[in-house]
C-alpha cells in the first residue's frame, strides 16, 4: 500500500523562495503526497504566490501565529499522511523522484523517523557532515 507524505512548509514573508519550495514538492514523481502550507499572516506578496497554485493535493492557511513551532503544530493538525516531512520554505526537494525513492522503494514498516542530509548552496555539499541521535538533537534546539 502506498504511503500518504504530508509535506508542511511554514512561511512568513518568504515572496523570494517558497514559489521553488512549491515547486519541487509538486513536481514530484510520488503521487500520495500532500502539500501543506502555513504561512504566518505574510504581507510581501506570499499570499498571491500561494493563491496562484491550484492543486488538489496543496492546502494552505494564511493567518497570524505565534512563531514557527505554532505554525508547525497548525501543519500536523492539517496534515492527513502518516508521514510528516518538513521542509523549509527557502528549500527544495533534492529532485523529483526523492519521495518516491525513500516511501516506495524502502521497506518502512518499522521505522518511526528519518533524517535526511541537506545539501547547502551552489556546491551541494552535506551540511555539517553525517549526523547521529545525539548531533540531530543539539543542532535542532
């Protein structure tokens, strides 16, 4: 059975970036994934970017919050997958077929988390090396 991904990005004034975030999640080549997208009240032009996208599987609130980890919780209780998978709004997916890569191709049955590696500017190279338990709960304070 095909897992359901629900992909939360939380924005706010983020006109520059979350069109490419928009993208790179609608583009992909797994076809059970959500988009979720909570933006906290923005005024620079997010909004319109966000009216623009006519998708059936992008829902989207634009409301005042109490900052990103309100915001994040407003995106779970929207979020109807069994996966949660947050994504920045100045990110993208590393391509188009990542989803389909970790959520169909890997037996996923007993496992409760996954961490990906990001890949920062024009070199790609993995942001601050390989990470562990530990290392994951001291850079994400």
């Amino acid at each position: 059975m095909l897992t359901r991904v629900s992909v939360i990005v939380v924005v706010f004034n983020g006109v520059k970036t979350i069109d490419k975030a928009i993208q790179s999640v609608l583009k992909q080549t797994c076809k059970n994934v959500e988009l979720v997208i909570i933006d906290g009240g923005s005024a620079d032009g997010t909004v319109e970017i966000l009216k623009k996208h006519k998708a059936e599987n992008l829902k989207w609130i634009s409301e005042p919050d109490e900052g990103i980890y309100d915001a994040m919780n407003k995106g779970i209780r929207i979020a109807s997958g069994e996966w949660l998978y947050f994504l920045g709004a100045d990110d993208e997916l590393f391509d188009n077929k990542i989803l389909e890569n970790i959520f169909i191709e890997f037996s996923l049955e007993d496992v409760e988390f996954l961490y990906g590696n990001v890949k920062r500017g024009g070199n790609k190279k993995p942001y601050d090396g390989e990470f562990d338990y530990p290392k994951l709960l001291k850079k994400n304070r």
